[in-house]
C-alpha cells in the first residue's frame, strides 16, 4: 500500500485546489493508496528561519507544525504540491512549508530522503492558458528532484475561480484520476 501525502496551500477548504486535489486522492484511495491532506492555511508553519540546525543535526530546530509533515513525507512514496497560482508563483503558504523541505538536505546537498518518492504539482489558475505558467512548474519540480525526490508530473486547471470550474473540465478530470493512480502505483 502506497503512503501519499497532500500539501494543499490554498486559503479555501473547498475552492478550486481542493476540489481538483480531491479527485486525485480518490483515485488513488480506490487503488488502496493511503492518503494523508494537510491543509496548510489552517496550521502553525514559521518560514524557514536559516540557522542550518537542519545540517547539523538532521532535525529542524522549528517546533511547529511542520514536524509531523517532516515524519509523514519520510515514510510517503509520493507528495502532492498543490496550490492556486498567485502572482505567478505557489502560494506563500504553500511556500513556507517548501522551503522548510531544505531540512532533508545534508551537508554537500546530499539528501535524506529515501529515493524515488514521486512528486505531483497541482496547480489551479484564473488564467485560462495553462501552459502560461508551466516554466514556473517545471522550475519547481526540479527543484524537488535536486531535494532528492523522484519523478514528477504536473497537473494545472485553468480559468478555475470556484470549485465547479473543475468540476466542468472533463479533460482536468480524467488527468487528476491518471495521476492519482499513477501515485497509487
Ligand atoms: C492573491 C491572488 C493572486 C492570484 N494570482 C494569480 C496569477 O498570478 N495567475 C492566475 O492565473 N491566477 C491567479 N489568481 C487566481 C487563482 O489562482 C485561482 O482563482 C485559483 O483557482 C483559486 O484557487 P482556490 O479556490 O483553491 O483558492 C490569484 C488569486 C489571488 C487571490
């Protein structure tokens, strides 16, 4: 049984991020995978402070609630990013939590993560051109492999301001239930 755990950014339980992360994560529970969502808007997460603790002693010195995140994705076999698009870029809620993943490096940016974790970027947009951003996404998800995770792919839904503007994409759905399974695998 696959272990995934879902980051979700947006500030909005059930907007369009949620509703598009939803679908992936019933695809994947349909093939047995364990799913755990965590809905960062919610928690306690400081930005990353820079004190390299992490370096030192493979901990993050910030107790809050980014530690269970830390134990939860050691033991996944793949991640979810998922977040709107604001201003170009991730959420900074979904950021906070990014850029507190730089405790799974060790000195000479080995990583400690176990390999082949899979990662998907799941982004939604009120811009209509989903490949407007897509140089961003990419970027981000080079960004994880250089973290030492595995494979990523990426999922986006365009001209999406409410949860029924997924809904009504057939295309955007049948890709969430791929890449949910392709998570589960
Ligand atoms: C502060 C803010 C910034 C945004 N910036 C962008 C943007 O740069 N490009 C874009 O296409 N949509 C942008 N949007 C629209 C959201 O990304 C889009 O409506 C998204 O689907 C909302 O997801 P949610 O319901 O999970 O919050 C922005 C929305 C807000 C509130």
């Amino acid at each position: 049984m696959k272990k995934i755990v879902v980051l979700n950014g947006s500030p909005h339980a059930h907007g369009c991020t949620a509703a598009l992360a939803e679908k992936v994560v019933k695809a994947a529970e349909q093939r047995a995978a364990e799913v755990k969502t965590y809905h960062l808007n919610t928690m306690n997460i400081k930005g990353c402070q820079g004190c390299f603790r992490c370096q030192q002693t493979g901990r993050c010195a910030t107790e809050d609630d980014m530690q269970p995140i830390y134990d939860d994705i050691a033991a996944a076999d793949g991640i979810v990013l998922a977040s709107p698009v604001y201003m170009w870029s991730m959420s900074a809620q979904l950021k906070a939590a990014v850029d507190r993943l730089f405790a799974f490096l060790r000195p000479e940016h080995q990583s400690a993560l176990t390999p082949g974790k899979k990662v998907l970027l799941l982004f939604t947009q009120g811009q209509n051109d989903t490949n407007m951003f897509r140089h961003y996404f990419e970027h981000v998800g080079k960004n994880m492999q250089f973290m030492g995770f595995g494979d990523y792919d990426i999922l986006v839904a365009g001209g999406t301001h409410v949860a029924e503007h997924v809904y009504s994409q057939k295309d955007v759905l049948e890709d969430a239930e791929r890449l949910g399974k392709w998570l589960s695998e």
